[in-house]
C-alpha cells in the first residue's frame, strides 16, 4: 500500500509544474515544467506582453527553457500555455499585481561588479505612470574648420499611462516633441480579457495581438474596437473601424495544434480596395507568410531562436527582395536587391563590447552606384539609460561627407 501511495505521490509531484528564472552566463534563462503542455510560451513586458513571439523549447522531464539577452532593468512575465492559459511563476523572484486580479513574475536584473545578477523587482511609489526622453542629433562636420553645420536636432517625450484595474489593461501614450512641446494624445488601447472572451477599443494603436503578419497592424492608424472569441484550438477576433466616414472591418484568426500555428487575416474588398487575405504558419521556429490580393502579392520565410534572427520577404509586384538578420546583439546586416531595376543595397553593424557597459559600434554601407559608407562610434549603457555617438556618412543622402550623429535615449 505504501509503494501505491508512494508511486501516486510522484506521479502528481511530476505533473504539477514548476519554474524558475536565473542567469547563466550573461544571459537570463527562464524553465517551467509541466509535462502536460504540448505548447510554452514566455510573454513580458521585454516583448510587449506577446503571447506568441516567445517559443521555449522542451529539453527533458517536461522541462521547457528558454534564454533571452537583457540590459540591466526591471521586468515581468508571465508563462502562455496551449496559447491561452496565461500561468504565473510560482517560484517567481518576486510578484507584481497583473491588472486582472492575478500577478505577474517580477524580478529586477542588476549588473554587481561585472557580472548579472537577478534580485527582487525595485518597489516603486506608482507603475501607473512610465515614458521615456529620445534625443537625436545629426549635423554635418566641416573638415576645413572642423565644425559642425546645419545641424538637425530632435526631441520626443512620451509618456505612458498604465494604471491597474482587476480585468482590464489599459494604455494611453502621451506625446511632445520639439514641434509642439504640449503633449497630445498619440495612441490609446484597452483590452478586457478572460478565458473565453476578448473586447477592447483602439485609437492609433496595435491592441488585436492576433496580427502577426509582415505589414503594419491597420489599427496602427485607425478608431475602432475589436471582439472576439477564444476556443480550445483557434481563437477569432473582427476589428471594426471608421474610415472615410465609413464602417469597415477585418477578421483575425489562429489555429495551433502541438507546436504549430497558423494566423488568418481578412480585408473584404471595398470601393477603393480589393479584397485582402494574409496567411502565416509557425512551426519549430520558422515561419512562413503570404499575402493575396488580385494575385499573390509577397512571400516571407524567417527563422529564429536564442541566438539567430533571419527574414527574408520577395514582393512579386515590383521583384523586390529584402532581407534582415541579427545574430545575437552582436551583428546585423540587411539589403535589399531588385530584380526589375537590377539595384541593391547592404547594410551592416557590428555592436562590440570592449568594456562594461560600453560598446564599439561599426556601420558599413555599400550600393550597386558603388556608394561605400561607413559609421563608426561607441555605445554607453548605463542601467534605463542608453547614448550612442558615430562620425561618418549620411547612407541616406551625401557619401561625400561626414557627419556627427549623437542619439540618447532615457525611461522612467
């Protein structure tokens, strides 16, 4: 009788899951366990609360693991399961509340004598309230006189309104920038949300997550609000939006089964357009896109894992090829070639570390005119605090001379 209730014991020990979050050679590896799932996903506040964006991988003993390169900060997350059951961390490093009546796993990442470490999320007076300061500068260097000319300077403030409420999650960006330093709305989005059903409103805002396809979200640029429907193998949301005094709408839908995915989107036509379909399938971390309208339109393949993103999408229209990749934080290159006209460019930057918190940043450009230019500068990163400055060549404009580039970015 024991041996029974010792082997009923572990039977239950090994379906209950389990989680945790540590660092392991500069990187943040999170694990949770549950040899039920035939799906884990990791959504937090590093990938905007995607629920599809990060696919961890089963390893062994129903363990699934997956590792993301993140700057010192504090964050949350949460574990997606099956694609619709959001499960808490229950051995999280700390809890923060989820607007929704539950908690979310928090945990701040801190940089102690050079190396990463995990703590306890910073408490603060109120996460209602968050934004961030941009600050660009581009003007060009008079190598005669070395000074600097026609300088062009840009400052954006935003502002980002989340406050908590049991059920709903609410966010409204607030804008000012050196055209007009009053702020003025610049998107809003609220979404309710349970286990069955799904309703929330837009103004200039992606809130329908069900969108993942290569062109911009329609609400990016639209009023409406969206419903939908959450089912035990697909979920189906309709946007209906104002245009040209007009009611219109789109349909999204994803299907998944074990670790497959595949998302539906649907324009009807219109008097100005004709009808829109994309379709999208994921599965072992490729991805594969088309959109059809008249006739097929584009197609793009990408790949992704821990240390490798790589996309490439080919428009039939006009024979355009564009392609992208990233190979950790390290080097990214991107061009773009057109069969038609028999043009193209490439483009790459090597981000180096040389110290802490500092990087040696390269950029190389080179066309079919023969343009060659190059950028070359350094990186400071210092906790919500990012500077970047490069001398070299405007890639969109003038090869013939150089420029000093100054950028900065701060979040509160």
């Amino acid at each position: 009788m024991k041996k029974v209730l010792l082997t009923v014991f572990l039977i239950i020990l090994s379906i209950v899951s389990f989680s945790k979050v540590y660092v392991y050679k500069g990187v943040v590896v999170f694990e949770y366990k549950d040899l039920t799932a035939s799906s884990v996903y990791l959504a937090g506040s590093f990938n905007n609360w995607d629920s599809t964006a990060l696919q961890m991988k089963k390893i062994k003993g129903g363990i699934w693991r997956i590792t993301l390169k993140l700057s010192p900060g504090d964050y949350q997350y949460k574990f997606v399961i099956n694609g619709t059951d959001w499960k808490e961390d229950p051995e999280a490093p700390d809890y923060a509340p989820d607007g929704f009546g539950g908690k979310n796993g928090a945990f701040s990442l801190v940089l102690e004598n050079g190396e990463l470490k995990i703590k306890k999320a910073t408490k603060q007076e109120s996460g209602i309230i968050n934004g961030s300061y941009v600050f660009d500068l581009k003007s060009k260097i008079d190598t005669d006189t070395y000074s600097l000319k026609t300088p062009t300077l840009s400052h954006v403030f935003n502002l980002k309104i989340n406050p908590e409420k049991s059920g709903m999650k609410f966010e409204a960006n607030l804008v000012a920038d050196n055209s007009s330093w009053q702020f003025r709305l610049e998107s809003l989005k609220v979404r309710w949300e349970n286990n069955r059903f799904v309703f929330g409103l837009f103004n200039n805002s992606s809130a329908n997550t069900l969108w993942k396809f290569y062109e911009t979200n329609i609400e990016y640029n639209k009023t409406g609000f969206y419903g939908g429907i959450k089912l035990r193998v697909a979920d189906v949301v309709v946007d209906i939006y104002s245009e040209n005094n007009e009611l219109k709408y789109f349909t999204t839908a994803r299907v998944g089964f074990e670790n497959t995915y595949i998302y539906l989107g649907y324009l009807p036509a219109t008097d100005e357009t004709t009808m829109n379909l994309y379709i999208r399938a994921e599965t072992l971390n490729v991805g594969i896109e088309g959109k059809y309208s008249d006739s097929l339109e584009y197609l793009k393949a990408d790949f992704i894992n821990d240390n490798l993103y790589i996309e490439g999408i080919y428009t039939l229209v006009n024979k355009n090829i564009e392609f992208y990749s990233k190979i950790t934080s390290l080097l990214e290159i991107s061009g773009n070639y057109n069969i038609s006209e028999n043009t193209y460019f490439l483009i790459g930057g090597l981000n180096l570390p040389i110290l802490e918190n500092i990087n040696i940043l390269t950029d190389m450009y080179y066309d079919n005119s023969n343009n060659l230019g190059y950028k070359i500068g350094v990186e400071f990163i210092n906790s919500n605090v990012l500077a970047e400055l490069k001398i070299g060549h405007d890639f969109d404009m003038d090869f013939e001379n150089y420029y000093l580039f100054i950028s900065a970015k701060a979040e509160f």
